[in-house]
C-alpha cells in the first residue's frame, strides 16, 4: 500500500513540475513574443510599401518561443543563483552574458537545421544566421540582452524575495480592498 502512495505523490511531484514548467515557458513566451511583435511591427513600419501582414506576427510567436525554450535550456545549465553580498544586479549580470551566448549559439544551430530543411548545407546555412554581417548579429545580441535583463532582474527579485512578496510588489496584495 505504501508503494502506491509513494508512486501516486511521485506522479503528482512530476506532474506539478511539467505544469510548473510549462507555465515558465508559457509566460517566457508572451514576453518575448510581446518584444519580437513590437519589433517587428516597427521593422515593417519602417519598410515603405510592404503590407503588414499578420503572418509575421505568427512568425515572431515563434521566435518567442524558441527563444523561451533556448533561455529555459540556459537556465537549466546554468541555474540562477544570488548572492546576498553582490545583489541582485551584480549577482545577474555575468549570468545574463551566458545566457545570451546560449540563446546565440542555439540560434546558431537553429540556423544550421532551418537549412537542412531546406536542402542546404548545414555549415553554410549556420554562418548565414544575422545576414553573414557581425554588426547585425552584434545589434541583434544587443536587443536579446536588453529584452532578456529585465527578465533575468525579476527573476532575481523573486528568487530573493519570494514569488508571493514579488507579485505583491508588482500588482498588489490579492487580499487588500480598495
């Protein structure tokens, strides 16, 4: 009898833990993919003559999506951790570095598979990622970073204050009237 309590809070610890996480990626996902449509609408809007469609809004929902998944993959190598001494700014900081040479590197590879599906070679396709052109990868690294830090920021908020206190910061208490 023990063992089917024991399997069935097990099934329940692992089933949490996929909620849990696909809860992460969910919300990861509405915020990059917040950032990328906002982006991209600007890009659009900065191109006379194209029509704005909404296909490339679905194309920016899945970006946002990769990515979220490619942040999620980061932090599971490299989970965050805050140092009381340093703070929170410091303590993230070099993490955040990491975090976009990983998203960097699986846009990369993404890259490379995109055309394999394609019927291109897997090298060519990968080094073609940011148009071949260093500064365009750069300034793209640049906005990743600045769309991933505040992220990185409120993680850290939560890991050091709790997620009840920090959702109480940000929107209020659930409780309070008026």
């Amino acid at each position: 009898m023990k063992t089917n309590s024991s399997t069935e809070t097990h099934s329940e610890g692992i089933k949490e833990k996929l909620e849990g996480e696909a809860k992460k990626a969910l919300v990861l996902t509405a915020y990059f993919g917040t950032w990328f449509c906002a982006l991209t609408f600007l890009a659009v809007t900065n191109s006379e003559g194209h029509p704005i469609t909404f296909s490339i809004f679905g194309l920016a929902l899945i970006k946002a999506g990769l990515c979220a998944k490619f942040m999620l993959i980061a932090q599971a190598i490299f989970p965050i951790k805050i140092s009381k001494t340093h703070g929170i700014i410091k303590s993230l900081f070099l993490e955040s570095l990491f975090y976009i040479f990983v998203v960097l590197c699986l846009n990369y590879i993404e890259a490379g598979i995109e055309g394999l599906l394609h019927g291109k070679n897997f090298v060519d396709a990968m080094t073609s990622f940011g148009q071949k052109n260093p500064l365009h990868v750069l300034a793209m690294t640049i906005v990743y970073w600045l769309i991933v830090w505040p992220y990185l920021v409120l993680v850290g908020l939560r890991l050091a204050l709790g997620e009840d206190t920090t959702l109480n910061i940000l929107f209020g208490r659930k409780d309070s009237v008026g």
